[in-house]
C-alpha cells in the first residue's frame, strides 16, 4: 500500500474546514490500514531538513507555498491540500473508503432524457465529469445544479 507524507505549516493555513476534512479523512485512512503522516514546519522543522525531497522544495518555493504532498516519496501536490478524490487517486483506493460511489465513463455520459445516473433528473443534461466523487453520486463542481441534485 501507498504511504502519504504531509509537510504543513498547519497554524498559516487560514481555512480551518479544509483542516477539519483533511483530519476526518486521514481518520478513515488510519482505520482502513493507510500508512500517512503530518508535518508541522513549526513543531518538527527536523522532519522538513530530514526528507530530501521535502528539503529541496523549501529551499526552492519556502514555506509560503506549503503544504508539499508526497505520495511514497514523490511530492503530488504542493501549495494546497488534498481532497478526497486526491487520496482516493493517488493512493489508489476504492472510493467506498472515504464514503464515496464511483460511477464508469458509461455511467457518467450524458443520457437522451437528462438523466446521468446519479439520481437527478437534468433538463438541460448532466455536466459531469469523470473522475469527480461526491457522497451522493454528484459531481462536487458540477455546472448548472446544486450539490445533492
């Protein structure tokens, strides 16, 4: 299995929801077997110097451009936090861990009646794209509907 490495400087990041999701998250992971770990630049700067890839990024972006994401050692995102549909991808889980369904390319095209499957009736169509997950079957950032359809 896939190991997640975040390094933070946590107390900077003014989004406490996005906080507040990510912990919940890694909850989930922790009971599913997912190996991860958090850095704080502020509590552990030894954890920053001591993983070269990790030590190259600050020298390079500085503690302004963190979080920096690793995923087994390769940094997947740097500037922001994961979502869920960045865990479930790069860790290669099934969607059902984090709570969410995964509907096929098949079931996400775009049907003559509006419908695209994830319960919703769309007169204009559904908007969907591959790849986007939701506790309801919806696309998170789907145009034209509101989340829950």
């Amino acid at each position: 299995m896939r190991r997640l490495a975040i390094y933070e400087a946590a107390s900077e990041w003014n989004d406490e929801q996005e906080l507040d999701d990510l912990a919940q998250s890694l909850d989930v992971l922790t009971h599913q077997g997912v190996e991860w770990e958090r850095h704080d630049l502020f509590k552990e700067p030894e954890a920053f110097e001591a993983n070269p890839a990790v030590a190259q990024y600050m020298k390079v972006f500085g503690a302004e451009r963190l979080p920096v994401v690793l995923v087994d050692g390769v940094t997947v995102i740097a500037g922001r936090y994961p979502d869920d549909a960045d865990l479930i991808d790069w860790l290669e889980l099934p969607p059902e861990v984090l709570g969410y369904e995964w509907a096929d390319d098949g079931d996400m095209e775009e049907m003559d009646d509006g419908d695209c499957g994830c319960g919703g009736h769309h007169d204009d169509g559904c908007r969907h794209g591959h790849g986007h997950y939701a506790e309801d079957g919806c696309s998170d950032d789907a145009e034209g509907h509101e989340h829950g359809c």
